[in-house]
C-alpha cells in the first residue's frame, strides 16, 4: 500500500494536467514505482504488473476521472438532440464545438467531451446508481 500512499496521490487534479507535456515523466515515475514494488527488472514490461495489483496506469487514470467528471456534471454539457432536431446515430453524445485553438482542443472540457463520446453504447451503464464502471443487469 506504499504505491497509495506516495504516488497514486500523483493523480490529484489529473484532469487539469493529465494531456500537459509532464504527464509522460509522471508515467515514468509511475511505471518505476512498480518495478520496485514488485522487484522486477528495469526491462520488464509494467503492462502485466500493473493487471496484477490492478492499478490503473496514469493515462487510464486520466481518462476514467475525465469520463466521471463528465457524468457527475452532466448539466455542463450540451448533447446533440439539443442542437438539432434530426435523429442521427451521434444525436445522444455531447456536442463539441468548432475550435481553431489548439489550447482549447487539448484542454480538459474537450478531451472529457471526446472521452464520453467514445465510450460504447451499452444499456447497462447505470451513471445514476454510483456504480461507474457498469452494472450487469438483464431485464
């Protein structure tokens, strides 16, 4: 539980700087705190290590906070069907609007955008509950 205590805290506010230009050296840091925990070798691949002690890697952490963040604040966002009225296979994602600015596009508000309308569409996602992940229910 060392790894929870020193460098999961990393994570904090990993939606504001989870695409900045430090998040490959924080990875890094991430990926030789593993090596240690489990004695492993400076070449070994993480990958497997991480599954083991089902720990998220940074990335994925960013991800998954940016895809909550977007659920918890739902009413921050504008879906599709409210644009317009026509029925098209994107008309339940979140609109992301034209944006020439680079900042604005690797900035967290679209990043989250783009996250949530990647995810698959599955009927069992149930955001209401507080189970996140997904719920297996079958009617």
């Amino acid at each position: 539980m060392i790894y929870f205590a020193h460098i999961h805290t990393l994570s904090y506010g990993i939606i504001l700087w989870g695409n900045s230009s430090y998040a490959k050296k924080v990875f890094i840091i991430q990926k030789k705190s593993i090596r240690i925990i489990t004695n492993s070798k400076p070449r070994d691949s993480c990958r497997p290590l991480f599954k083991k002690l089902k720990i998220m890697t940074m990335f994925s952490q960013y991800i998954y906070s940016s895809v909550i963040h977007t659920v918890n604040n739902r009413h921050l966002y504008t879906p599709n069907y409210e644009i317009h009225k026509y029925r098209t296979r994107y008309n339940k994602d979140l609109h992301l609007q034209i944006a020439n600015m680079t900042k604005y596009t690797e900035g967290p508000y679209f990043a989250a955008i783009k996250f949530y309308n990647h995810l698959p569409e599955y009927e069992g996602w149930n955001f209401n509950s507080g189970n996140y992940l997904f719920t297996t229910d079958t009617k």
